[in-house]
C-alpha cells in the first residue's frame, strides 16, 4: 500500500537510494539522496512523499514535488530492483496520483528521458 514517507523510513529509503545503478540515477534524481537531505523531506508543505509499503517492506518511493512555486507537482517513482517487473510501477503510479487527487491537484507533470523506455511503457 502506498502512504506518507515517515522518519523511521529514512534509513531504508537512504539505502536503497543509494544502492541504484548508475542508470537508475540518472533516470531518477529528485533530490540528493544523502540521509540529512532525506531527512529535510518531511519539513516541507508543498511537496509529498510516499513508500510503496508491502507487508513492512518498502517495495519503493513516490513523490509529487511543487519546489514551493509550481501549481503542477511534477511525479517522480522508483521500484527497487529486485521488485521490478511485478506490477509495482503501476501501483505506485496509480495510488500517487490519487493522492494528487486528494490534495486537490488537477493535473500532473511526468518528465521522462527519451532513453528510459521503462517509464515510457509506464
């Protein structure tokens, strides 16, 4: 299930965050992905943080980002490795823009390399 990003995650979220490819990073660079970084996370209003939590295993991390100053949140998602292929991108995707939808957003931004063919079939 998909919820809000919590401090007892940091550790795990830091781990597998900076456990991705080289590939993976370059796709997915949101933020840094250092523990205190991490940790600002939470003190910020205008962006919202979730993990794909499957049986107290966080599966992966979603995000709608505003930066403070835009009216569509840009979605990010990352599915570790070793849950790929599973169906998980799909659900965090849809759950995420749920949230969008309970926030009160109407609309949102996906920006995607034209090389990363996995988001593009997402």
């Amino acid at each position: 299930m998909l919820r809000r990003l919590k401090p007892t995650d940091f550790k795990i979220l830091h781990t597998h965050l900076k456990n991705l490819s080289i590939e993976d990073k370059k796709f997915f660079h949101p933020h840094s992905f250092e523990i205190n970084d991490l940790k600002q996370l939470l003190e910020f209003d205008y962006d919202f943080y979730y993990v794909w939590d499957e049986n107290s295993i966080i599966i992966g991390y979603s995000m709608l980002r505003t930066f403070s100053k835009y009216k569509i949140p840009t979605f990010g998602g990352v599915v570790w490795k070793e849950y790929r292929r599973k169906g998980y991108g799909s659900k965090i995707l849809k759950e995420t823009l749920n949230e969008a939808k309970k926030i009160g957003f109407k609309n949102v931004k996906l920006k995607v390399y034209e090389t990363n063919k996995k988001a593009f079939n997402l």
